[in-house]
C-alpha cells in the first residue's frame, strides 16, 4: 500500500469505532449491556450540544477581540488557539462523547453570526505572510495557477490551512511524492464554496476543488466530524483555528495534513477489525476485484454491515453462508450491499446520468439506489436538520457512520445485513429484524442464485 495512504488510513481505524471483533468461528449473541456500563453515565446529546455551542460562541466572541488587535488574522487565530488551548475542543472531550459513533445523530447548532473587521488581503496572501504556514505557502507556490486561484475573485473559497506542525507529521524518510499528486492534495485542501465555521458545524461533508474521474459528476469531498478531538477533518484532522477571513474567503487551520482518500476497497482492507467478514466475502465471492475496478464504474455506494452486523445473523446463518453450498447466496445477499454509478454521502448525492452533482436538501430525502442484485433496489431515506441527519435502509438498517469518504465513492457502515424482500401474495415484504433461519434466507435469496457464477 502506498505510504501516501498510511495516515488517513491509520485515522480511519480510530474514526469507524464500533463493537470489537468477533473471530469468525466464535461467532455469539452480544451480551446484554451492564446497568453500571460507562456509556449510561454520559451527558446527553442535549447536554453536549449545548456545552459546544456555548464554547464556540465564547470562543468566537474572544478570538473577535483578538483579531481586532492584530496586525495579521492568521497568525492572531493560530497564536489564539494555542493560548486557549482549543476551548472547543476541551469541552467536548470533558464530556467523554463520541458523537460520529454513539448517537443516531447530532443535533443543529443555531449559531449566531458574528462580526468581523473587513478583510484586506486575500486567502493566498494571509497564507503567504503567516509565520505559521510557511511550509504550506511553500507547497502552493511550486504551482503558479494554485497561487492564482486563492488571490483570485471568481469564487468565496474556503481553505483547510494545515501549519507547519502538519508538515512534521510526515516521516522523515518517507519518499517525495510527485508534483501530480501534491497537487491534488493542495486542491483537496480546498472548496470553491464558502464554508464559515458555523457552516462547517451543521454540514457533514464540503466540496473540495479536487475533481476526479472515479468519484461521479463531482467533486471529491472531505467529511467533517464532532468526536472526542473537537471538530475534525475527515476524523483526524483538528480545526484549531475558525473565521480567518480573507477578501476572497474564509481559512480554517488545521493539525494535519489531509491526504485524498484511497479507494473503497483499499478502506475495507485497513479496517479488519471492522470489516474482516464483510472482506472475507466479497473476497470469496469474487466481488472485491469488480467494486475495485473503476472502469467498470463511476463512483458508487458500499452500505458496509460491520462485524457485529454479521454476528446478529447468528452462527448458523454465518455457518451456512461462508460454506462452499451457500457461497452463491452470500455472493447475491452482498450483491445486495453494492450501489454502482450513484454515490450518496449523507448530505450530497451524485449520479451518472445527472449533469451535475446536487445537495441533499433540509427534510426528508428519499430514493432508491438500484444495487448490483439485479433487478432489486435498496429503498433510503435520509432525514436530515442542520447536522441532525438519520439514514435508514429499506425503512430498517440504519447507517451507523456516515461518509467513509472514498477515492472511487463513499462507505455507509450500517448497523445490520441487508436481507432482500420475499414475494407475498405478489407484494414484496421486507425483512424488518427478528429471527431469521438459513430456510428463510435462502427462500428470500433462491430467485438470485440460478445463475450464480463463481
């Protein structure tokens, strides 16, 4: 793998946290939960909201003033944020509350607008000029046009700054990546949209100005994230300064580097302890080679059952899947998982037969993603507020982490297998939870196998 992809991946594996690894042939039902668990002594989602809003707002009031008196924002904000030491992100980490992973969902923030002394240089300029971005300043000026798009007027663009502290994270003997490729990562540090800091807080994902070939009708995206390091860039990256407005728009500064994404099948592999089984399979089946193949399509959607997913099925049903018999059924039920040509993240959604990619709007959004099952379709709704947003599949499954943002599409980790509906009397019934024999699953799966190659 390449060394390129070490840190976001490495990130990855503390960002989609869920219930620890089962070894396949132990497979068991979770035990129930202990009265006294550590999860029953944390605050409410309420109680944390409002404990980050009026940290962001004190914060925001504070770090105003500072501006006020500064003869460069960047460096004020920066010098601001080390002082401070970050009030945000304390206040949420006293809490003891992931919430990407233990909640349904995060609650919107109503921030006030706040404001600011008119700008008077732009977004290249007050990076240039920061004794704290130096390094970055360095890397955007190997690149003549990059140098004339942040001093320029054609759009309010929003730039993840990473500091020189950033720059350090990267190990000393790691090979010099090729000016084709830090490019991309400088235009991914980038979106051609504006994205104030309160923005930020309510939107799960940005556009950044890195377009590419795999993604869709697109551009690539970073996911933003509030968890236990405050708010984050693609789960790891810390925003430890909010609001530098330059004239041409707005800079957040970051703790790290931020590295375009792998493909969906590189993150599959990264994460055993989460998807070992899901890997198994689709390496079983045949199917890792063809979601890997990008010729074959332009982005997509993986709705990735976890570990403990498979283990609700139960020993028997897992027995029977992964036996050398039932291979052609698990090679159609996780058929059933894979959405080709259309990549829904949690707040955008793009197509191949759209002209251009969209926002998914405020409410209730639904559609139904035809999957590689042919001739079956998962029906998704996505309800969303602000940064309250709830994805459930087929009215059921429920994504448990959104946006495992992917060179080639987007990984939705959900909660429980995707079992296809069964004919009724003519009418389609959904699977919705309960127990489940291997005679039922394969009842439900038998119209798809007669053709089954392996």
């Amino acid at each position: 793998m390449k060394l390129t992809y070490i840190l976001p991946l490495a990130a990855l594996t503390d960002a989609f946290v869920l219930p620890e690894q089962q070894v396949f042939s132990e497979l068991a039902v979770e035990s129930p939960r202990s009265a006294d668990s550590v999860f029953d002594k944390l605050p409410s989602k309420e109680q944390v909201v409002e404990k980050l809003e009026h940290s962001f707002e004190k914060l925001t009031g504070e770090f105003d003033q500072a501006v006020k008196c500064s003869k460069h924002a960047l460096d004020s904000a920066i010098d601001y944020a080390v002082e401070a030491g970050n009030d945000v992100a304390e206040k949420v980490q006293n809490t003891g509350f992931q919430a990407g992973s233990w909640i349904d969902s995060t609650a919107h923030l109503g921030l006030n607008d706040h404001h600011h002394n008119e700008p008077n240089q732009t977004i290249y300029q007050l990076i240039s000029t920061s004794k704290y971005t130096t390094k970055l300043a360095a890397a955007i000026n190997e690149y003549p046009e990059l140098v004339v798009l942040l001093n320029g007027t054609i759009a309010n663009y929003t730039v993840f700054a990473p500091v020189d502290s950033a720059f350090d994270k990267i190990p000393e003997h790691a090979p010099k990546p090729s000016k084709e490729f830090l490019k991309k990562a400088l235009l991914y540090h980038v979106s051609p949209e504006f994205y104030p800091a309160g923005k930020v807080l309510v939107t799960h994902t940005v556009p950044t100005a890195l377009t590419v070939d795999t993604v869709g009708i697109g551009p690539q995206r970073v996911s933003t994230n509030i968890g236990l390091k405050g708010l984050t860039v693609n789960f790891y990256a810390r925003i430890i300064a909010i609001d530098i407005f330059g004239t041409n728009g707005v800079i957040h500064g970051i703790d790290s580097l931020l590295v375009p994404p792998p493909n969906v099948v590189d993150i599959i592999q990264f994460l055993p302890g989460e998807f070992s089984t899901l890997e198994l399979g689709l390496t079983k089946t045949g199917l890792l080679p063809i979601i890997n193949d990008t010729s074959a399509h332009i982005g997509g959607t993986v709705f990735a059952p976890s570990n403990f997913a498979f283990q609700k099925l139960g020993p028997k049903i897992n027995g029977f899947l992964f036996s050398s018999y039932g291979q052609k059924y698990l090679k159609a039920l996780l058929e059933y998982h894979v959405v080709a040509n259309q990549t829904l993240y949690s707040d955008a959604y793009y197509a191949v037969d759209s002209v251009d990619s969209r926002d998914i709007p405020k409410g209730v959004f639904q559609i139904d993603l035809p999957t590689l099952l042919e001739g079956k379709s998962l029906a998704v709704n996505v309800a969303r507020y602000g940064r309250i947003i709830i994805i459930r599949i087929n009215a059921f499954s429920q994504v448990t982490i959104e946006d495992g943002i992917a060179a080639d599409g987007v990984i939705q980790v959900i909660s429980d297998v995707l079992i296809p509906p069964k004919r009724i009397d003519r009418m389609e019934q959904h699977y919705q939870g309960g127990e489940l024999t291997v005679e039922d699953l394969k009842e439900r799966l038998e119209p798809y196998v007669e053709n089954v190659e392996l």
